[in-house]
C-alpha cells in the first residue's frame, strides 16, 4: 500500500514537472518574446547578442531555436534602426544633458551602433545635443527649483563644470533657487503654524481653537481663539506659551493668564508682550481654570 502510495505521489510530480516546463517553454518559445529580447539587447548596447542564448530552451519544441533566432535577430535590427539615427540620437542626448547622466554610461548603448556608417556623426551629434542641454538655462532653473524646494544647499559652480557660460548659469540658478526656497519657507512655516502653533481644547464642554503668532517684528506674541459654537463664552485661564526659533527648534516656555470674551461663532485676539528675542513661531495651550 506504501509503494503504491509512493509511485503515484512520484508519477504526479514527474507530470507536473513536465507540465511546469512545457509553460515555461511555450511562454519563452515564440516571436513576440524573441523580438523583445532582440530589441532590449539592441537598445542596451549588447553587440555580443546575450539573448540569442535562450533560443537553446527551445529545442524539441513547436517553435524551434532556428525560429527564436530570426525573430530575435528581426528585433534586434529594428530596434537598431530605430535608435541609430540623428534625430533619435539628439532626442535621447538633450534628455541626458538636461538630466546630467554620465555621459560615457550613456553612449554606452550605442554600441549597437559602432558597425554604421554613420556612427562617427551620430556621437558627435550626442555630444553637441548633450552640450547644449547641460549648460542650458533650462537645466539650471531645474537645479535651482528642486534646490530651493528642498531648502538644501546652493550649488557651487562646478555643476556645470565644463560649460563656457558658468556665470550667466549661475546667475539663473541663484534668481531660481532663491524664489523658490522662498516659496517652500512660506510653505513650511504654514505647515508648522497649522500643526504645531494651532491647538484645539475644550472649556466648559465647548470645543474651541487657538493660533499664535508672533509678529513680523518680533515685538509681541498674538494668540487669536475662535469660538464655533452658538454661545457667548468667558475664556479665563492659564496658558502655556512655548517659543520656537526660526528653523522651529523649541527655545523656552512660560506662562500667563488672560481673560476673553468670546462672541458667538466668531475669533478673539490677545496678545503677549514679552518673549525670547530669537522668537519666531510660538504655540499657545490653555492650560485651565485660574484658581
């Protein structure tokens, strides 16, 4: 009963197994997958054909290595003659200039193309095209953009290394980088008085907000508390003031008590007059009752 358990589980793997291969092989053995490897092998620069090598897997099947081979080869040079002309040529350079990719990696896929005629003309129209892109204001407005974007910082002239036009690109990029991290400041700053300089809290059951601020020139601390609700409401209590410097790191904290006068479903400010000098970002809690 054992051996005869065991022959089937044996003849079952040795069917799913053959099953197994005859997918693998009907999915590899056919000219759509034959092409594309031919294509991806032309466009990656391989002259030595690596994908040729699948064509073995195919032996004993429907579609034979001899059918694999000339799809292979009929995708290969398609895509050959696709990639080795001027205007493909330019197009691809103007990308990789803008983008700064090694240069000497990128020509590398032209390989493919080193047999042509033309080959000698197609490089020299890469590098121009790759030239041109590199040291363009286009590419320096990109820089700075994501720079300033980022608050990272500014670039030193040798990113465009090799460009006659340093100067005028430099000039671009600071303009860029400068607008654009002023944007991303203001950006950031509303981020932080939304989350950190703003706290909600309950008073005598009634969910109310408060925003603080500290104004343009420092001199004071303005904490706005907005009421939502239908009810004339007496906010009096303790607040908690924490002081924060201009790159949001938190400097101190103290206290005070005030007294407003909320009116229904609206806002009331009270400001603060002493705080730290380095002071730019403030958060205000209510801290509760005075007793």
């Amino acid at each position: 009963m054992k051996v005869s358990m065991i022959l089937r589980a044996a003849l079952l793997m040795v069917v799913f197994w053959t099953s197994s291969c005859a997918l693998v092989q009907k999915l590899t053995c056919n000219s759509g997958t034959a092409r594309n490897q031919g294509m991806q092998d032309a466009s990656k620069g391989f002259t030595n054909q690596p994908g040729l090598e699948s064509a073995k897997s195919c032996e004993g099947a429907e579609y034979n290595p001899k059918q694999y081979a000339s799809d292979y080869q009929a995708g290969y040079e398609e895509q050959k003659n696709q990639m080795c002309q001027v205007n493909e040529v330019t197009k691809v350079a103007n990308q990789d200039g803008l983008n700064a990719v090694s240069k000497d990696e990128a020509k590398k896929k032209y390989s493919t193309c080193q047999k042509n005629a033309n080959y000698k003309s197609l490089m020299l129209a890469y590098d121009k095209s790759y030239q041109e892109r590199f040291c363009s204001d286009e590419r320096s407005k990109k820089i700075a953009q994501t720079d300033g974007a980022a608050l990272a910082q500014m670039q030193a002239p040798t990113v465009f290394a090799g460009c006659s036009n340093t100067s005028s690109l430099m000039k671009t990029y600071n303009l860029e980088y400068q607008a654009a991290r002023k944007i991303a400041l203001k950006n950031k700053e509303d981020e932080f008085i939304k989350n950190t300089g703003t706290t909600n809290f309950v008073y005598n059951q009634k969910s109310l907000s408060s925003i603080c601020n500290i104004n343009a020139d420092q001199s004071q601390v303005t904490v706005t508390v907005n009421n939502p609700t239908a009810d004339k409401i007496l906010l009096q209590g303790n607040w908690n003031y924490h002081y924060f410097d201009k790159t949001f790191n938190k400097l101190t904290q103290d206290s005070g008590q005030e007294a407003v006068l909320l009116t229904p479903q609206s806002a009331k400010s009270f400001s603060k007059m002493t705080l730290p000098r380095d002071a730019r970002f403030c958060r205000a809690e209510f801290a509760g009752f005075v007793n």
